[in-house]
C-alpha cells in the first residue's frame, strides 16, 4: 500500500517554507487560526439559524468556519496546520458544563436501570464496527489496524492519534471518522425535525436579555464554575481517565448548584450558563471537525467510495441499534437513534438538550459508550495488530 499519506501534516512540519508562517510562534499560529475560525463562524452561525436549522446552527457554522480557514492557509500560505485538538476538548468541556447545570435536577432513576441496556447497545456498536472494519480492510486493501482505527466509532482526533504512533495511514483514518460525525451531525437534525416537528425551531438565541449575564454575581459564578471545570478537566486528561474531558466537566455542572446551597456561608443560588457558553462550545466542536477536512489531503475517487460504503455500513449499524433498544426499552424512537447515533458524542448531548428531549438517557448512553470505547482502546489495538500480522503472514 502506499506509505506516501502516512503522515498527516502537522503545525510543526509546514508544507512549505514561508517566513511569514515560519517565523511565528506555534501558540500565536494556532491562536490566530482559531480567532479568524470563530469570527468567520458567528456570522455563518447566525445566517444559519435565519433558516431554523435548530439549536445546533453553531456546528454547522463551525464546520463550514474550520474548512474555509483551513483551505486557505493550505492554498494561499502553502501552510498545513493540524487540526486543533485543544480546541475540541475546551469545546467539549464547556458542552458538557452547559449539560450538567442543565441536568443538576434530572431524574436519573431510569438511567440507573437502563445500564445494561447502555452496555449492551455498546458492545453490539463496537462488534459492529470490528466487523465493517473486517469488510473495509478486505475491499479497499488497506491493512485490518488502519481499517479497524477507521470505522470503529471513536474520536476523529484519538483513532487518528493512535493510527499516528502505529506508523499507519493517519489521514485515511482521520478521512473516515469525519466523514462518520460529519454525515451523523447532518442527517440528525432532518430526523429531529420530522421527529418533533415546531419543537425543532427554538431560536438559537434568546428573544430578551443578551447572551452573557452582566449581573456581578452571576459573571463571578461563570467565573468560578470555568477555573473549577478547567482545573478537574486537566486533571482528568492528565490522569487519563476515559472521556475524562466530558465527564468531568458534566459532573462538575451537575454538583455546582447543589454543592453552593449545602455550604453553610453562601445564600440560596441558582446559576444557569449563559448562552453564550454553549454556542461557543458549539462553534468549537464545529471548527475542530471542520479542520478535518480542510486538512485533506487528495484522496481517488475509489478511496473516497469505499468509505462512504464504510460510513453508510455504520450508520445502518446506529440504526439497527436503535430498533434493538426501541424492543428492550419504553423510549421513543427519537430517544433510541440520539442513543445510538455513531455521531460525535456531545454533538447528540447537544441535540437532545436543544430540544429538551431525554437528556440524561442520551447523556447516559454516550458516557458510557464514551468510557467503554476509550477503556478498551488497549485491548482492541493488541488484538488488530495480531490479527493484521496473522493475516499477513497468511498472505
């Protein structure tokens, strides 16, 4: 096969050499990369939800933001950033803030029961996706780890990280996986829509008040609640807990308000996020998948084929997974596909807490797909590697 696109260019290897480029410093390239994505993301964020594309107008908006910026430092700078993964956790640490205040009152005893269900619908994604990555491996003649790291529903960033430290192809890999969150991100909110019909259309951004509370004590919660959510994200990355970034931002929202009123010196508080904490975190998930394919490189047209066949196999397996749980579970069929969709995790938190719509059953499900996915990365790199030199010996 060939090895030719088994680097993926990164911040520290410029395409080219150009003064301009070169000459700044990594963090101020990547500072000003990310300023120009998300000026250019509010405005295409804000013509977006003109069109009632849903509370998750930011995404999308993020997305065609990180593919635009990305495209034109390759073509008219001959500069090939990577794409920001920082960016993605700060992104997913403030969804997940935003999803736990949103969460401190939930009822979780149905969450708590369906557990095994949770397991279950995991391991049947995960056996699902070993064996598309069987079939993609076979077809496309790739070798089975770069398959396997492919479609095997995990982070764009991680399974390409992982293809990376293997020495295997990292952009055919990071090509795949965007592909899967990109196709999910767009065909959820149509199905969302048909699902809820008018509940689909809440304004993106709130009729009266403003999008930061201005209020003294409120922005000295805002601040507390982001130096604390920081802080425990850090931690978690740094002790490398699974889905450490999410989970421990969501735990953090859901303990704020109720650790604040058990202290014996401060008043009664309830503090919500502005909104502006949650299309931020919006728009930074966006950007970060966007960069993914401002990033490609040239792909053949048979390469691009077979994985849209591989995404498309996968998709079919989330949605066989949602009639299995609509069989095992009362929820409804909307509930059963934001469950199961093989989508970035957060990006279908956020859908469900767009339209008030089961939000712990759908945060439930995608932590622990998140955790058993992550925890059991090891095991499943150990196994593709042997069975990729099984079979090439057989060869």
């Amino acid at each position: 096969m060939n090895q030719s696109l088994n680097v993926a260019p990164t911040l520290e290897e410029p395409v080219a050499e150009n003064f301009a480029v070169t000459k700044q410093p990594l963090l101020t390239r990547q500072s000003i990369i990310l300023a120009l994505e998300i000026l250019l993301a509010l405005p295409l964020g804000l013509f977006l939800a003109r069109f009632h594309s849903g509370g998750i107008a930011w995404i999308f908006g993020g997305i065609a933001a990180g593919t635009v910026v990305l495209q034109a430092c390759r073509l008219f700078y001959q500069y090939s950033p990577a794409p920001n993964r920082t960016a993605r956790k700060v992104g997913i640490a403030l969804v997940g803030l935003t999803v736990g205040l949103s969460n401190t009152h939930g009822n979780f005893s149905t969450v708590i029961s369906g557990i095994p269900i949770f397991i279950f619908l995991t391991m049947f994604l995960l056996l699902c996706g070993g064996c598309i990555g069987y079939i993609y491996s076979r077809i496309s003649q790739t070798n089975l780890l770069t398959a396997m790291l492919a479609t095997v529903p995990g982070g764009v960033g991680i399974m390409a990280a992982i293809a990376a430290d293997y020495d295997r192809n990292v952009t055919l890999v990071a090509l795949v996986q965007a592909l899967r969150v990109t196709s999910v991100v767009f065909l959820i909110p149509p199905i969302a829509r048909t699902s809820v019909g008018n509940s689909w259309n809440s304004p993106t951004l709130p009729i009266t008040g403003s999008l930061v509370n201005f209020d003294l004590s409120q922005l000295e919660l805002l601040l507390l609640a982001l130096l604390i959510t920081g802080l425990v994200v850090y931690l978690a990355i740094l002790c490398k807990i699974p889905a450490g970034d999410f989970f421990a931002a969501l735990l953090i929202g859901m303990g704020f308000n109720p650790v604040l009123d058990w202290l014996p010196f401060v008043g009664d508080i309830s503090f919500s996020p502005p909104p502006l904490i949650n299309l931020l975190g919006q728009m930074l998930l966006g950007i970060t998948i966007g960069e993914y394919w401002g990033d490609k490189p040239t792909f053949k047209k048979q390469a691009i084929g077979y994985a849209v066949m591989s995404v498309a196999m996968t998709i079919a397996a989330g949605a066989i997974a949602a009639i299995l749980a609509m069989q095992l579970t009362s929820w409804d069929w909307l509930t059963c596909l934001l469950v199961t969709a093989p989508g970035g995790s957060a990006e279908m938190i956020l859908v469900a807490l767009t339209l008030n719509h089961n939000v712990e059953i759908v945060t439930a499900g995608h932590l622990v797909r998140l955790i058993a996915i992550n925890s059991s990365l090891p095991l499943w790199v150990f196994l593709f590697r042997r069975f990729d030199g099984e079979l090439s010996e057989l060869v």
